[in-house]
C-alpha cells in the first residue's frame, strides 16, 4: 500500500507548470517583493512629508531653524526676529510678531506686523541666495527715521499704522499692490512701481537707510505743518506711482488728496483738496484749493527739478482770520506770539514767475484789498494796496485807505521804493492812524516802546518821512510831527500831546514834547536809547509826579510807591534813567507842593531836591509845613540795583509839631486826649525792607511843651494806681516830656526819659520796642523841679521808692505793677 501524498496548493501550480518554468519562479518572487518594499517606501514618505507639513503648518518651524534662518537673512542685510513661524501652502511661510531692523546694532525696529507672508523661492535659497519672491503684510506698524540731507542734524520720526499691502519682488525692482496706511490723522492708498536692480548675495535688500538719511528739507517742513492740523474726519490721499531710483529724474508720482471740516490753528475750513504730479522732472502743483463757505484759496504752480523754473499764481477772498494758516511760519509764529488780531474781508492776488526758483523775487507783483477788517486792533473801513517789482526796485504804487470808526476815522496814504541791491528804502505816509498796525514791520525792541501806548477811539495824526536801510537798524530814520489825545502811554491816560519825532537807528527824540493831564502839563524833550534801554528827559511838570515817573520807567515808578501827592506838585527834572530795570543812572529834580508826603507822614507844603546818582538816591534841602510845626533834614538810600540789600540814613529836625495831629496822622484814629507841642532832633539808618527793622541804629531826643500826657490811654492805669494810693494824685493837667534816645536792636533805649506834671514828675528809663512791646521802670516823684521839689522829695523819698512801677504789654495794652509794694498791699488793690 502506498503512502499518502500530501499536495499543497504551491505544490500543485509547481507540479503543473513545465520544466523550464519551475527555475524563474524564485526572481519574479524577488522582483514583486521589491516592488512592495518600494511602493511601501513612497508611502511612507508621503506620509512622513504629509505629517511634516501638517506640523509644519500647525506647530510652526522648531526654534533652532528659525534662528538659522535669521543669521542668514542677517549675512544677506535682512535683520529680522520672529517669535513663530509656519508653512502655508497657499501663502508660503507665515510670520507671527516679526520685526525688522535696518540695521544690527539698531534700537527700534523698522517694520513690526503680527502677520507677514513671505513668497520664497525654494531653489534660489538652496543656492543661498535671498529667494524672496513676495510679501504680504496685513496690520503693520512702520517707524522710519528721517534725516535731514547733507548732515545738518536734523531729524524726525514718521511713524505709518495699519499697514496692508502685498509686495512683488523681481530682478527689476518691487511692485506694490493695495497699498493702504495711517499717519498724521490721514488715510493713504496707493499702488505702484520701484525699479532698481535687486542686489547680488551679500548686498543689502530692502534697505531704505540711504533714502531715509537723505531727506530733502521740505519734507520736515511739510511734517511740522500737518502736525497742527486737526481732522474731524481723516483726510483721503491717493498715490500712485513710478518710482526709478536708478534714473529719479524719469520717475513718476500723482497725488490726489481731499478733506473735509480740517481745524488749523487759526480756523475751520470746510472742505479742501490737492492735487500735484512729478513727471519728467516737472514738478506741478495742478490745483490747491481751501474753502471756507464761499470763500476760497486757491494755488497753483510748477517747478522744473532741471533747472529750478518756477511759476506760481495765488488768488484768495478767504476771510482775514484765516491768512495766518497761509502765512509763512515764522510770520505766523511772530503774529501768534504778538497777539495780532486779523479779521474782516480781504482779497488778495499774487504772482510770480516763470524764473528760476533763486530768482523768483525778482518777479513779484500783486494787490491787496480790505473791507471792514481788523488788524492788529486797527479798524480798516477800506483800504487797497498794490505793488510791483522792476529789477532791483520794488515800488509800493499806491497806499490808499480809511482806518478807524467814528471820531477815530481817518485817512492813511503812502507811498514809497525799496531797492534791493543796496536794501535801502524811502517814502512817506500821512494820516490819523493807529502805529500798531505796524507792529510786524518793526523789530522786537521797537515793538515793545510801541506796544507801551494804548490809544482810544481818536488815533494819532501825522505826517512821516521814512528811509533806511534793511538790516540796518542804525539807518533807520522817521522824522515828522505827531499828535494824539485820549490815550495812555506806560498805563498813564494822557488828555493830549504832540511832539516833533526824529527817529535815527535805536535812538528816537521827541523834542519838543508836550503832554496834558487834567491836574496840569508837562513840556520838555524826551530821548529813548533802544539799544541800551536808558530814557535822557528834561521836564518841566505840574502832573501828579507818579504819572510822570510811571511814564519814564517801571523802575522809577515803583520807587515812588510809598511817596505821596495829594496837592499840587511842581517838578523840574532832567537826567538819565533806565526804563528795563531798577537802576537809576544819573537824576537831577526839584519838586516842591502841597499835601506832600512818605507813608503816614504828609505835609501840608513841602520843598525838596532830588539827586540820584549810579546806586544812590539823595533827598536833601527838606523844607516841610507838617501837622502844625517844621521838618527839616535830608535823607538818602543806597544801592538801587540790590533791593534786598537797600539801606538809608536820615538826618532831620521836627520842630513844634501839634501833639493832637501827629497822633491822629499816625493811628488814624481820633487823638484829642494828645496835646502839646513836639519837637525833636533825629539821626537814623539800617536796612529797607521787611523784617529788617532790627538793622536800625541811630539817637536824638524829644520834647514835649505843654501835653496832657497823664491823661493819655497808656498813662490810665498808673492814674489808677497813684489814685488808691493817694486820691487826686493820679490826675495832672499840664506836662511837659523829655529824652535822649538811642535806636539798636529793634528798639527805641532812653535812660533819661522825663515827663513833669504840676503835681507829679515821672522818671524812666528803659526800652521800646519796634513790635510795641514795652519795658519801661518807671519811678514817680511829687512836684517838678526847683527848690521846693527837692526838698520835697527828700522828705518823701521812702515813699518815691515805693512809687516805682514796671511798664509792659505794648501800647494799645499797657500793664503797670509796682515794683517795691508789699505783696499785702497788692489786697487793697485788687
């Protein structure tokens, strides 16, 4: 019996096939197994590029290739950090928190943009060039750092928001597409073109350092003057652009730009709009116009950047408050600062050109005409001027207008020529007109001496000769009669004056000089020095001297302060002042006058002379009627110039004053309980001011001829006292007083003060202090002097030492105490 076969299916197809066959089986085998493999391989790898991308585009490029990738972008000029980057298929690489810099060592960057798409080339940056293709940016913030051509130091910041755009780059340069940014309250669009060749490995791309540190200077001038306007609604500016930065000349720029309700720093204007192109080297303004209801400015022009050909034409029925917002700056910044007030109706045409832009002056023509307008706080009813230039003469034709309202309403003519080879200029004007309307011709010194009158509705009249040379104050010359009524000069009001003015570089005189005041007239001559600001006067006056010194200087002014004049005064002066500072410089006057006076003492007539020399001020030659009696004496203070450190000294003789008056000049209070005649010698100095008191030093004495001084408030409790003791004794009717003083440390020192009474004699000695505060011992004695005194008081001298009392408090609260009273004795008092 055979064994049983076993047959797998292998086995089988193996027993079938033919002989030959049965040797290829084993390589079909491996062939088909390879096939597997590979095909299984190209899966995977597939797989593996897919699960790359994938986190590629969801986790982003791991750290260490972003870094790389940054030091190479550094090695090509491109310095960039990123905090994240991923692949996009349809974008390619995506940045998140980029910024650029422009340079390594740079603080701020350049560019920052949350998100930024950058186009790579994958086989340009194999071969280790940039490979950048493309960007696009959406939401970027641009800081851009300009600095002025030519090193000048000059600088500012420009700083664009919202930045979209989509970037193309190529070998002839970059496109830009969708352009959209904010600056300066404005909104930006735009597309065009930069052509340039794109540099070889190692050269910078996307540099803008050399274009930034080259900026013309008219670009910082145009910031600064779109800085002080303000939007109500962001203006809309449209740029397109050819921009050949190998070739400039052959560049291509159109700017159309519109705004509505912009604020400027002098007014509103509704609406506005721009519109200007750079083509073939010819830059052209098309149309400027600013509209303000119906009114309008409109400029239009051209220059050519060959040849600097320039042509412009200017028309502009704007109102007159809004011409400052076209006004060069430094004549805004002057009227600003001045407080130049500009309004009404007013049309202007000006013109200029063709000629070369450094010619262009020479060019020039237009006119002017007002109605109804404001200037500068002169009321121009009509007014037209025009002017022309011929060569190197420019001729003012014609001047013709009416200023002022009411009784201030008068005529203003002039005419003149300013030729500008040699700056010298010369005309003349006539009229009643207000001088401020000249305020921005003058220089700043001049502007302030104008700015000291004050006129009302009656303006000054004249008729003015006028030359000189521009740039030379010292050949300025102005010679011709004015007068004026109505109108204040240094804050004084003055009823009229007139004056011959001869005005000769900083040097004007007005000789002869009249002026009237309700109180009287001064005439004289009056020299002010502008340069040195020193006033040279000589005056002969019946005005209130406060007027007159208030007119010549603050300085002068401020120093009479405390001097009074309620009567008449009459005053001859002449000399040299100051009128910037406190100096005095050399002063000479007699002033004499009735109800004259220093602080609380006034005199009823009062001579006197003044002499101020340098630092010191001189009073001598005092003659005084004062509160019934003689002053006499003279005083001086001493430096001028250091106030903190001014000091005095004063010699005088009071002789028969009227106790009652003087009492009543110095309280203000009623004194009749003060009678008697007062006289006295005195010598005293220190230091001016307050708190220095202390500083005084000095001595005299004082007498007082048939006073009731017991009878005085301070004397009213000793009365008391000396009438328990003895009743009557306390009261006596006439006294007279007497002392010797001495002036130190604040106070008043006497050590023989006497005053006698019929029935009672007072000793003291003791002090007085500035503050009021008395310390006075006091030792009364029974009877005046004489032989019976004497022996009087010898028999009653135990009871004279019991009568001695301690004066303090102060003046208005006095308190005695007696010194040597039993402590028992004080019981029967109380």
């Amino acid at each position: 019996m055979e064994p049983i076969k076993l047959i797998t299916p292998a086995a089988k197809r193996s027993a079938d096939l033919p002989g030959p066959a049965k040797r290829s089986v084993p390589r079909f085998r491996r062939l088909r197994l390879a096939g597997r493999v590979l095909a299984a391989a190209a899966g995977s790898a597939v797989l593996l590029a897919a699960a790359v991308l994938l986190y590629l585009s969801t986790a982003g490029f791991p750290s260490a290739i972003i870094r790389r990738v940054s030091r190479r972008l550094g090695e090509q000029g491109v310095h960039v950090r990123v905090r994240r980057a991923r692949l996009s298929v349809l974008e390619g690489i995506v940045l998140k928190d980029l910024r650029l810099y422009d340079s390594p060592a740079a603080a701020a960057p350049v560019i920052e943009a949350h998100r930024m798409a950058v186009g790579l080339n994958a086989l340009e940056w194999i071969l280790r060039r940039h490979g950048v293709v493309g960007l696009r940016v959406r939401g970027a913030r641009v800081q851009m750092r300009l600095a002025e051509r030519g090193g000048s130091g000059r600088s500012a910041q420009l700083v664009l928001d919202r930045v979209n755009t989509a970037v193309q780059l190529h070998p002839g340069g970059l496109d830009i597409q969708g352009l959209y940014a904010e600056t300066l309250g404005m909104q930006f669009q735009g597309a065009g073109t930069i052509r340039q060749r794109l540099p070889r490995t190692g050269e910078p791309v996307l540099s803008g350092a050399g274009f930034l540190e080259n900026t013309p200077p008219w670009v910082f001038k145009l910031i600064e003057q779109i800085k002080e306007l303000r939007f109500k609604r962001p203006p809309q500016l449209r740029v397109e652009f050819v921009v050949l930065l190998d070739d400039p000349a052959q560049s291509k720029v159109t700017v159309k730009a519109q705004g509505r309700l912009t604020q400027t720093p002098v007014g509103a204007f509704d609406t506005w709009s721009l519109e200007a192109a750079l083509f073939n080297s010819r830059l052209s303004l098309k149309s400027l116009v600013l509209r303000q209801g119906p009114s309008r400015l409109r400029v239009t022009g051209a220059m050519s950047l060959k040849d600097r050909t320039t042509e412009f034409r200017l028309f502009s029925d704007l109102p007159l408050r809004h011409w400052m917002a076209i006004m060069p700056r430094a004549w805004r910044k002057r009227l600003s600062e001045s407080d130049y007030v500009l309004q009404g109706k007013a049309s202007l045409e000006l013109w200029g050109g063709p000629a070369p832009l450094a010619e262009l002056r020479r060019h020039l023509g237009g006119w002017l005409s007002l109605e109804q307008a404001e200037c500068g706080g002169v009321w121009v009813e009509k007014a037209f001027l025009s002017a022309r230039r011929e060569e190197d003469v420019i001729t003012l034709e014609r001047l013709d207008g009416v200023v002022g309202r009411g009784a201030g309403r008068g005529p203003l003519k002039a005419s003149g020529k300013y030729h500008l080879a040699s700056g010298e200029y010369h005309g003349e004007f006539k009229g009643a007109f207000n001088p401020h309307l000249w305020k921005p011709l003058l220089q700043t010194n001049q502007t302030k001496v104008l700015d000291w009158f004050v006129f009302g509705e009656t303006p000054p009249s004249g008729e003015v000769e006028f030359s000189g040379r521009v740039g030379d104050l010292q050949t300025l010359n102005l010679h011709g009669k004015i007068t004026a009524s109505a109108f204040t000069y240094r804050g004084v009001s003055v009823s009229e004056g007139d004056a011959l003015m001869d005005l000769r570089g900083d040097v004007m005189r007005l000789n002869p000089l009249g002026i009237a005041r309700k109180e009287g007239v001064a005439e004289g001559w009056l020299e002010l020095d502008f340069n040195n600001h020193v006033a040279s006067f000589q005056l002969d006056s019946t005005v209130d001297p406060h007027a007159v010194a208030n007119m010549i200087g603050p300085a002068s002014g401020r120093f009479l302060e405390s001097y009074r004049f309620e009567g008449n005064a009459h005053v001859i002066a002449s000399g040299r002042v100051s009128y910037a500072d406190v100096v005095l410089v050399d002063v000479e006057a007699w002033i004499e006058g009735t109800r004259l006076g220093l602080g609380w003492a006034l005199s009823d007539q009062a001579s006197f002379r003044v002499r101020a020399l340098d630092r010191r001020l001189e009073f001598t030659d005092i003659q005084a009627n004062v509160y019934g009696g003689r002053l006499t004496g003279r005083m001086a203070f001493y430096p001028l110039n250091t106030p903190r450190r001014l000091q005095y000294d004063a010699v005088g003789q009071l002789r028969q004053l009227n106790m009652e008056k003087l009492i009543a000049g110095l309280t203000g209070e009623e004194a009749k309980f003060y009678q008697g005649m007062l006289s006295a010698d005195f010598r005293v100095e220190g230091m001016v001011g307050e708190g220095r008191s202390r500083t005084a030093v000095g001595e005299g004495w004082i007498t007082i001829e048939d006073g009731t001084l017991f009878q005085i408030p301070l004397m009213g409790e000793l009365s008391q006292w000396l009438t328990r003791l003895y009743p009557g004794l306390g009261f006596a009717t006439q006294t007279d007083f007497r002392t010797n003083y001495r002036i130190k440390d604040g106070a008043f020192h006497t050590e023989d003060a006497m005053l006698e009474g019929a029935m009672l004699s007072l000793k003291g000695k003791g002090d007085y202090f500035f503050d009021q505060r008395l310390d006075v011992v006091v030792q009364v004695q029974p009877m005046r002097d004489g032989i019976v005194a004497e022996a009087v008081r010898l028999a009653t001298s135990p009871l004279t030492k019991l009568l001695e009392f301690k004066l303090a408090g102060t003046l208005r609260e006095p308190k005695w105490r007696p010194l040597n009273l039993p402590k028992e004795m004080f019981l029967i008092f109380d």
